[in-house]
C-alpha cells in the first residue's frame, strides 16, 4: 500500500486579521505520490536517505479553518508536519542525501548510451545475481558506495546518491513558484506548507 499526501499552502497576510488563510489545496500542485520529495522534505517515505528539513512538527497551533476541515474528512493520517516558505527559500537544492538511495537505480544500455529505467527498493534480478535475501519488514534495505555498479544482462545497475534538487525536482516547482509569489507579496514568513499522509 502507498502513502498520499494532502495539505495546504497558508498565508497571512499583512493586512489581514493576522490569521492563516488557505491559499490553495495542494492536490492542486503536486502529485500526491512522490516519496523522494516527501523523504528530503518531511523524513517521510526516506529511501532516498535525506536530512528532512521539517519532520514531525505536528500541526501548527493556528491552522486556518480549511486545513482543520480537511484533515477531519481523513479517517485515518499521520506525520503531519509543516514548513515555511522563508525555509524553502534559504535550502541549498545541490546538498547531496546522507546516505546513497536504499533503492538500486537501473539503466539500460542503448544506442544512444544509458538510459534511465527506474528504481526499486527490491529487484529479484539484482538480488538473485548478489546473492542477496529479502530484507525482514522494518529491516533496513542494503546500501552500496556512490557509483557502485554492477552490469546483469542488458541492464546497469548503480548505487546513487541524490540532491534536494533531483529529490524534489520540476514536479515540485509549480508548488514552489506560488509560495514564492505569495512571499514576495506577505513576506516569506507569512507563507507555509502545512501536509499529512495516508497510508
């Protein structure tokens, strides 16, 4: 079963009451399932190895109304967290991951050179070649040196370690670049990202 997130970017404005406001619903922005964005940002769902920037804070004391009525709606949600825009904008998107992804990249060798073809947290193939066993549940997954790779058949497999940059990626930048406009008109300490998850 896979994790979704939900939440909703806030504002206060300047001329406001003072009070957080929803700006928008971010299943309007974001693909609800992206777990390397949600490891380097919330700790959530981290087989890429991140530092989260803003894990586990809970919900903020002043949650607007809209965020307070969504999340009843949900039966069942956890980690919920939050993080400002004043935050995001001060992230160095080049920091590499803390550790090399728990997940083997695989790329396929063509005409044009290597292709990228996904990752997976288990490939019987990759496994059955090292001689590897499953891992037990909550057993952390293996990890290999960066740039570890290993060639089986036609396919490339790599060790790889990620940036904040790669992890959030363009999927991400429509999300960033309203929290951006919203900054530049309320101050960057006036805009936040407020998310939970199902599983």
């Amino acid at each position: 079963m896979g994790t979704d997130v939900s939440g909703f970017v806030e504002c206060r404005t300047r001329y406001g009451n003072g009070g957080w406001q929803a700006a928008i619903d971010l299943e309007l922005l974001v693909d609800s399932r992206d777990y390397d964005a949600f490891g380097c940002l919330f700790g959530v769902r981290n087989h890429a190895n991140f530092r989260p920037l803003a894990a586990g804070r809970g919900l903020p004391a002043d949650a607007s109304a809209a965020v307070l009525a969504a999340r009843e709606e949900l039966p069942l949600y956890s980690d919920t967290t939050w993080i400002g825009w004043d935050e995001l904008a001060a992230v160095d998107w080049d920091e590499p991951a803390e550790d090399t992804d728990s997940r083997i990249h695989q790329f396929r060798r063509t005409g044009q050179g290597l292709q990228y073809v996904g990752k997976a947290g288990w490939s019987a193939r990759f496994a059955e070649a090292l001689g590897l066993t499953p891992p037990a549940p909550g057993e952390p997954r293996p990890t290999w040196p960066e740039g570890t790779e290993w060639q089986i058949g036609d396919t490339l497999y790599r060790s790889v370690r990620l940036t904040r940059r790669q992890a959030v990626g363009r999927k991400w930048q429509p999300l960033l670049a309203l929290m951006a406009a919203l900054g530049g008109l309320h101050g960057a300490e006036n805009v936040r990202l407020v998310v939970w998850f199902d599983e």
